[in-house]
C-alpha cells in the first residue's frame, strides 16, 4: 500500500513515522527544500507537559478591548477587514464559555499526556539528538492576583494527570535563575512545573528521517515539491497534481498545518483553521546568563530558554492572514522584554524566525478521515502545540488508516 503526506513539518514526519511501523510505502512531500522548515522550525520549542491552555480561556472576554486597541501584549490582530477571521474568531469566543474551556483543555491534556509517552519511547528506541532538555518550565507572575489565577489553571486536573507543580515566591524564583536578580519588571511569584521540557524540533525531524524513515526502505521524500490540487472522482482522489509530476497513491493525509484550507476550498470542504504567525529569534548565549527551566513571563508574555548554545526568545502571536511580515517594532518589543527580565542582556548573531500556526477556535487538532473523499485523511490544526502533540496525532492518524483498511494494527 502506498500513502502519501502532504506536508514534512514534525506533524508529517510522525505521521509518516507510525505508517511505515505499519508497512505502509509512505511518500512525503513538501514545498520547501527540507524538510521542518516553516511551523516547525519557527515555534517556540516547549514539549508543554504540564502547563498548557487552550487559546479561548474565560478570561478573554475582558481582553477584547485591549486586543482591538492594539495594547494586548499577546494577540496582536492586523487583519480587521476579514470575513474568513470574525468567522474565525466567533468561533474561539463560543470556545471560550467556562464549560467549553473545561472540555477543550481536558481533551488537551489526554493528548499532551499520551503524546509525551510517546515521545519517551522513540527517544528510548532511537536516541535522536535534538537538544533535549527535561528541565521543567517556570511561569513568573507580576502580582498576587495573577499568580493566584495561575495556581487555580494549574489545579484543573491536575491530580486526574498526575502533573505536579510548586507554587514560587518572588525570592523563590530568582534562586532558580539568578540571572533575573535585577529584573525591571514586577514579580510577585512563579508556578514551577518539572513536566515540561523543550528540544529542537528540527533537529528531530531531521534524525527520525535519517535513522528511521529512510533505513526502513519504505519512505521517500520529495522537497522543493507544491501540492497544487487533486484529481477526484467517485469521491476518491486518483492523483495529485503538483508542479513537478502526477502523483498516485491509494490514500493521501494532509499534514499542511494552515495551507490545508485554502488547498482544499476548490473541493467545498472548510475547515475552521486561520494562519496564526508565530515569531521568535535565537543568538548566541550571551555570557554569564544562566537558564535553567524555561521561562514564561506572563507580565510581558516573553518565552526564554537555552536550545543547546543558542538563546531563544519568543512572545506573541499575529493575525494578519499569510502576511508574513513580522514589523520592526514587534522585534524591538522582543528584546526589550527581555532585557526587563536580564537587564543588561546583550543580544549578537540574531536571526529572527516564523511561520504560520494552524490554529483552530477550540484549539484542538483535527484527525480525522475526509467526510467527503473516502482515501483522504488530515492530520491538522494543532495551533500552538504541534511539537507537542505530534506524536499522538501521528499515531491516531496512522490507526484510523490502518483500520480502515485493515492493515497490521
């Protein structure tokens, strides 16, 4: 049998990974020259174990005129003239209700626990060398309020997760990195979760690649390839049509994380996925500083860790379609939050990266088989969390095509 998989960010690649368990001939393909180049490459490197939320939380709603002013240090939105993005964003309010929220982060969590399980065995079987650090993740809180709030999201499931977490003083917190002893920024305390680690995605797709898929003799990859659309009849696809060649295949998965929508609106089928960008940008690791767990700033939303030699520094998200322009003063923010957190922290040998998240209004991925062609599956919309959750999907979606059609379980 052969599958194919459009898309080889980390998304396909574990897809790929638990077909070609199955005996399954897997061709891979994507537009850029390697693959984990976009999404892959551009989030922010957390495996997010024990902290995690989904995007809609109830507290959103007193975000709202900060979000449309411009002024939410988080969620940024550009795109203000878009039919496609209020659909969009209604959808993320309705996720937002108390109940919903609940729901939609007890879901997550199974996935980010069964994931993580997963993630431990292939690094048992293949030792891939990507960085990894189970280092644990400090969230940092400017006041009482906030870090109480912290503490009651922290709760939620905690025990039914087995997650433990260790609520921080202020003193507490600068034990842990003493980097941040003359932080400018107000802290009244942390929440400490030693679940959480972080690795680089890249890397890892690449390794998997060399010392599995392509060993196995059953997987091939075809970069600097453009899926441009699909040939179906009787409800099943007969070829894929891409910019180099007709490609046949008994089933085909889609793993193109936000181009999935637009590849598939010529065959009337919607999927509720808006291309959230992402940025983030690594340097060398400045002199002296020293980072332990990784670092959630939720005063200025900074994300700060140490990925092998290289610092990386992330923060917030912007809604401006596939606009790929991240603007000047955003990155200037960037630094300065950080040199809020470490004064005197100086930045050299910066490259800024980004990519486009999927991001669905419930936050959840989408794996499923097509309710319209019958040898078409997706493997998608995993907003923030696709390193994360990447091992699960790829594995339930590989169960859902073994089982129809009967291969090896």
């Amino acid at each position: 049998m052969h599958i194919v998989i459009v898309g080889a960010g980390i998304v396909g690649t574990m897809t790929a990974y638990y077909l070609v368990q199955k005996g399954v001939q897997v061709t891979m393909i994507d537009r850029h020259e390697k693959a984990g180049t976009a999404a892959s490459r551009a989030n922010a490197s957390l495996l997010c174990y024990g902290q995690k939320s989904p995007l809609g939380t109830p507290d959103i709603w007193g975000k709202i005129p900060k979000i449309l002013l411009g002024r939410d240090p988080r969620i940024k939105i550009h795109q203000y003239f878009s039919p496609t993005l209020y659909f969009w964003l209604a959808g993320l309010l309705k996720n937002s209700s108390s109940d919903r929220y609940r729901l939609n982060y007890l879901y997550l969590s199974e996935l980010v626990e069964a994931s993580r399980e997963l993630l431990e065995e292939i690094i048992e079987k293949h030792n891939p060398s990507f960085d990894h650090r189970r280092n644990g993740r400090l969230n940092l809180y400017p006041d009482a309020a906030a870090l109480e709030k912290g503490k009651l999201h922290n709760s939620l499931f905690a025990e039914r997760f087995d997650i433990d977490f260790s609520v921080l003083s202020a003193e507490q917190c600068i034990e842990k990195i003493p980097s941040m002893k003359d932080r400018k920024a107000p802290l009244a305390g942390g929440i400490f979760t030693p679940l959480d680690a972080s690795g680089n995605c890249e890397k890892f797709i690449d390794d998997i690649i060399e010392k599995y898929l392509i060993p196995s003799g059953l997987f091939h990859f075809m970069p600097e390839t453009n899926a441009q659309r699909i040939v179906a009849k009787n409800g099943a696809i007969e070829g894929l049509i891409t910019d180099k060649d007709v490609i046949v295949a008994d089933h085909f998965v889609l793993c193109n994380g936000a181009w999935a929508p637009e590849f598939l609106k010529p065959y009337q089928i919607y999927l509720p996925i808006y291309p959230v960008k992402g940025y983030h940008i690594q340097c060398d690791m400045p002199d002296g500083l020293s980072i332990g767990p990784n670092i959630m700033d939720t005063y200025s939303n900074l994300v700060a860790m140490q990925l092998g030699d290289r610092l990386k520094l992330s923060t917030g998200f912007i809604f401006n379609g596939f606009n790929d322009d991240v603007p000047k003063k955003y990155l200037i923010n960037l630094k300065a939050a950080a040199q809020e957190v470490f004064p005197g922290l100086s930045l050299k040998n910066i490259v800024v990266n980004k990519g486009f998240r999927p991001y669905t209004p419930d936050s959840l991925p989408i794996v499923k088989p097509s309710q319209k062609i019958r040898n078409l599956s997706y493997n998608l919309g995993h907003s923030m969390l696709g390193w994360t959750l990447a091992p699960a999907t790829g594995k339930q979606c590989a169960e859902q095509i073994a089982h129809f059609y009967g291969l090896k379980q």
